[in-house]
C-alpha cells in the first residue's frame, strides 16, 4: 500500500483468459459426461494406497440421479461381484497391469448377479490402464466398466439360431 494520503492503490488483472479456459473446460466435461451417459458406461479410479475404488453412479435402478453419488468399495469387493469362473483371469490381468507386464486391460466377465426376470447372469466389459508417478511408481488404475449384457444374450440367441439350423440341415440331408 501507498504510505501517501487519500491515495487508494489499485491493482488489476485481466483474468479474461483464465474465464475463457474455465468455460471451455466445463463444456468439455458436459460433454464427456454426456457421452458417458449414452454409453452407458461407468467411469473409476482405483487408488492404490487406499485399495478403494472410487466411482460416481449417474443411475440407480435404471433412473437418472440429478446428483451423482460417489460410491467406494475395496479391489476384494470388486473381484468378490465377478462369477468365481472369471475370478482367476481377471485377477492375473490386475496384477500384470500393477507390475507393468502389460499396459491396459481388456476383459469381458460374467457377475455373480442375474438379470432380473431373466434368469441369465449379468456380463460387463472392463477397460483399464495404471497411471505412473515421474519415478516410475503405480499410483492410480484408471478404468470404465460397461454393462454388455444385451450383447450377450444377442450372441446366445445368435449361436442357438445357427445350430438350429445346421440341425435342421443335417435332418433334411439325412432324409432326402
């Protein structure tokens, strides 16, 4: 401050620039999160020191939320949802990517949970690569998970649809 009387200092800074990113940056993240919803998918973290896996839900029995709920669950809590027949594979993926034996994981698994009404299991599809500090050291697991149960059961449907048919075509050469 000015030791002078009756002078008042004033200092400005333009901060037009940083508005302007600010803006960009949150049209950006409306339609990151907008894609997100149309696919469906769910974004998380897994933070390795905390062993909790970190991820906002924007629907909650098929019902868009106005505000997301953050939801944490431990990596056992996670491997413990997945049918005991996926367990081991996906497990042996997390631990590869954790010691950089490989750089991303792509995995399809069978849940332990059924589709309601349905009676066949619920199936989801996991996309997830390690983010490294500078020296090297894992520090997060990034990752989306997707519901890919209505491709299943189409894929099912498919496979009972070809045999049906090749049966068909075996009886029919069989009488003829």
């Amino acid at each position: 401050p000015t030791s002078e009387k009756n002078i008042v200092d004033i200092f400005l800074v333009d901060i037009t620039d940083i508005k302007n990113f600010q803006e960009h940056l949150e049209s950006t993240n409306n339609k990151l999160s907008l894609a997100l919803d149309a696919a469906d998918m769910l974004p998380w973290q897994y933070n390795i020191s905390d062993d909790k896996i970190i991820y906002e839900s924007r629907k909650e029995n098929g019902i868009q939320l106005h505000d997301n709920n953050i939801h944490e669950i431990t990596l056992n809590e996670y491997f413990e949802r997945i049918h005991p027949s996926f367990q081991v594979c996906v497990k042996e993926a997390f631990s590869d990517l954790c010691k950089g034996n490989i750089k991303k994981i792509r995995k399809e698994y069978c849940l332990n949970q059924k589709v309601k009404g349905k009676g066949v299991y619920e199936w989801e599809e996991i996309q997830v690569i390690a983010k490294v500090d500078e020296k090297g050291s894992l520090k997060l697991l990034i990752g989306s998970t997707i519901s890919i149960t209505e491709r299943k059961l189409l894929e099912y449907e498919l496979r009972k649809a070809k045999e049906n048919a090749e049966e068909s075509n075996r009886l029919k050469t069989a009488f003829l």
